[in-house]
C-alpha cells in the first residue's frame, strides 16, 4: 500500500548531492519527484528526470548506465520518453521499485564508483525547462472544498450556499486537456477575451475579462487506469494515482458566472490551467497521511465512497501557500506578497473518493489522465484559495503587504505562485516546488 512507511522513508537519511540535504530543501532523498524535461534553449529531447536537491537525475541518461535492474530498469526506461504515460501505465510495483532503487543511488552510503557514475547523469535544475508531465488525454476538475463551495455560494445564494449534492458527492466538470501548461518561470497566458453580463445590464457586452482570478488546487496524474464499465472501487483507488501536483485553475469570473448557468464551466475555465512540473509520489507522501472524518451531523458516505483505508489515511496534510509578485514588486526588488495559507487536509473528499465517483458509471481512466481537486479554502477567511472569496467578490480588495497595492482581481504583469509542501516533526520535508504563471494583456478585442 501507498500508505506504509519504509526505509526511504527514514528522516535521517542524507544524499551524497549535498544540496538535498539543505534545511528547507524541497527535493531530499525521501522525495524523488518525477517531471519531464530538457536544458533550457537546446534541441535536446524532452524525457524524465527526477528531482535530488538542486540537481535532476536524467532517467534517460540513466536507462543506459547499466546500474538498474529488473523493474527498476523496466520503469526507468518508461521515463527515457517525452512524456511519462508509459511509466503511469507501469503501476505501483514499477513506480516502488524506481523509487527504491533512486533511493539506494543517491543515498550517502552509495559506492564510490555507483556515485560517479550517477554524477554524470546530473542536469542542474536551474537549467532546465519542463514539458508537461504526460500527454493529457482528458482533465476534470472536482469541487471538493466545503469552505470555497460555501464561500463561493455565499456570492450568489447568500441564504443557501451549498448545493444539497455537496455532501453526498465529490462533484466536478470535465475540463479542457488541450491548454494545459506547466507554470514554470517565463510562462505567461494572454487574458481572456468573452461574454460579461454585468449587474443590471440589459445585454452582455463582450471585452477581455474584467475579473480574473486563480483557483489554488492540487491535481494528481492516472496510473494504470480502467476498462470501460470497469468502475475502480475506492479501495484501489490509490493504486491508480501515479502522483500529485500544484495546479492553478485560471478562471474568469465575469465570463463564467454569466455562462455556467446551467450546464457549468466553459470559457471561463479553458482559456489556460497550469500545473507544477514535479509529480510527487503517493508513497513519498506517505507519512503525511492523516484520517479521513466528517464533522459530527454531516451525512456519512454512501458504501461506494466509504473504506477502512480511506478513513484510516485518506487526507493528506500538504501545506498550501498563494504569493503575488506585480510589477511594481519588480521595480522594488520585493519579494513576492503572501495572499493566503492552508492545507490539502480540509478537503471534503479525498483523491480515493475522486476516483471511485469517477469511474463508478464505468468511465475510464486513462494513463496520464489530470484530476484537480477543485479549490483548495481552509476554515478560515485567509485560507482561502482564489481572490473572489479574499475579497468578497470584489468588494474588500486585498492588501499586498510588500508594496500596498490593492487587488480585487488579477491585473496585467501580475505573477501568481503557488507552493506546497509537507512538514512536520520526524518526518522529511516533502516539497512540491511551485506552479507560477503570468496574466499577459489582453490582445485586445
Ligand atoms: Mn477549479
């Protein structure tokens, strides 16, 4: 299981890349992260690498060093691709032995001569540039917090803002594959032009949007996936999630709250969706695992979406955070403001419920399928995940504690961050890197 804790798992292990062993690190040797990559500006292929310290091991470089054997070298020559669909498809016992034997290359203890020759293999991260982490062939998105579905109700159904589904179901919309991008340094996303009816307009006008927004999420890749008609039942859920990433869904407000009614999300979802180029394990998150609960008068879960494994370690605490860099940041060398702070672990439902409603039907999932989890709000007024419930719509701008600046919703130049990572005593850090994109002007409409 995904959940049991092993020797990589062991905090005081060290790595020979010193890097790794830094206080606040993201990537230790209890991470090993997945992404795709190649030197930024060269014509070098896109394939895998994982992630140790400051460095990247190139998988690809690996596969032909002869160090690997058995599954390892199976699973590692899955990442020698430009996309880790391969590898997804493998399955847990594939991912498990990659991961160990990672761990035993890159431990302190390693051979003299194994060091050198994994040295070789070494790409230093600030010169890569990322590809996406698989080819997408399908994106939903859930809506999985109770406190944005309440925050975010709130604005439009002040008496009653919760759906009477909310409880009973993790719902979700099928998004858009097509432009999803990995928020690395340099990327940058046109703003959206479409359809706004404002308050008491007699029609819609149409113009770039006017209330641009992020949504702080996570998302997680499919591994093996399903057969149509085969739903994959919540106990075997985690064996189908091949890792977690940051992920922002960019959502245009204005266009969106006029075009959703009634069928959902359109325009105003899939214009751009970035996630962070690291995908991180289900078994490197491991010692974060925590209950899943429900508050006492809420509704229990149907038997479908119920379990001894998920209530035992179902939620996952992944500490969140939002920072906006704008340009007047840039001219005074300020360091990004921090807009809001939580944790992955007041999710409503977890990634195991997410996949169980998924498939119930018998849809199938495939082999680099993204799922998002849907904003991620804590209980509280600062821990929530998107403008539009930090300043109520609109109303209440916030404050950007570096330079004063008030923000409602997102202006030109303003670069969004997103962060995570996992952290708590006798246990590594876990680090997912960060997710950042940039809102570029309109084209003009
Ligand atoms: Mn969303």
């Amino acid at each position: 299981m995904a959940s049991t804790l092993n020797h990589t798992h062991d905090a005081a292990a060290r790595s020979w890349v010193a890097s790794a062993n830094a206080p606040g690190c993201d990537f230790p040797i209890q991470n090993l992260p997945l992404a795709i990559f190649h030197r930024a500006d060269s014509n070098e292929p896109l394939r895998g690498g994982c992630a140790i310290g400051e460095q990247i091991v190139d998988l690809a470089a690996l596969a032909g060093t002869g160090l690997l054997a058995g599954d390892a070298q199976t699973a590692c020559e899955a990442c020698a691709q430009p996309a880790l669909n391969g590898y997804f498809a493998l399955g847990s016992r594939h991912w498990r032995a990659l991961r160990h034997a990672l761990f035993d290359l890159l431990r302190d203890n390693a051979p003299a001569d194994t060091k050198d020759r994994v040295r070789t293999c070494l790409v230093a991260q600030s010169d890569a540039h990322y590809g996406l982490p698989a080819r997408i062939g399908d994106y939903t998105d859930f809506y999985t917090s109770i406190h944005h579905a309440i925050n975010v109700g709130k604005l439009i159904f002040p008496d009653n803002p919760l759906t009477p589904n909310f409880q009973w179901l993790p719902i979700a919309y099928h998004g858009r594959a097509s432009s999803v991008r990995v928020g690395q340094p340099g990327f940058g996303f046109t703003r959206p032009s479409g359809q706004a009816m404002a308050p008491g307009a007699a029609q819609p006008a149409y113009g770039p949007c006017a209330r641009l927004d992020f949504e702080l999420e996570m998302g997680f890749f499919i591994g093996p996936g399903n057969p149509l008609g085969t739903p994959i039942p919540i106990a075997q859920a985690q064996e189908h999630i091949a890792g977690m990433v940051l992920l922002n869904d960019w959502s245009a407000r204005d266009h969106q709250f006029w075009e959703m009614n009634p069928l959902g999300p359109f325009l105003g979802k899939n214009f751009c969706t970035t996630v962070s180029p690291w995908v991180v394990s289900l078994e490197a998150l491991a010692p974060y695992r925590l209950p899943f609960t429900r508050p006492a008068g809420d509704p229990q879960p149907l038997p479908y979406l119920d379990g001894e494994a998920n209530r035992a370690g179902g939620s996952i605490d992944v500490q969140l955070q939002v920072r906006l860099d704008t340009p007047a940041h840039r001219e005074c060398a300020a360091q990004p403001s921090a807009i809001a702070r939580t944790s992955f672990r007041h999710q409503y439902w977890t990634i195991a419920q997410m996949v169980a409603q998924h498939t119930v039907g018998g849809c199938d999932l495939q082999p680099g399928d993204l799922l998002g989890t849907g904003t991620v709000s804590g209980p509280t007024p600062q821990e929530a995940g998107a403008l539009v419930e930090l300043s109520k719509g609109g109303r209440a701008p916030v404050t950007l504690d570096a330079t004063g600046e008030q923000r409602g919703f997102l202006e030109d130049g303003d670069t969004v961050i997103l962060r995570g990572w996992c952290e708590k005593d006798g246990a590594a850090r876990i680090g997912f890197g960060e997710c950042r994109g940039t809102v570029l002007a309109s084209q003009g409409s």
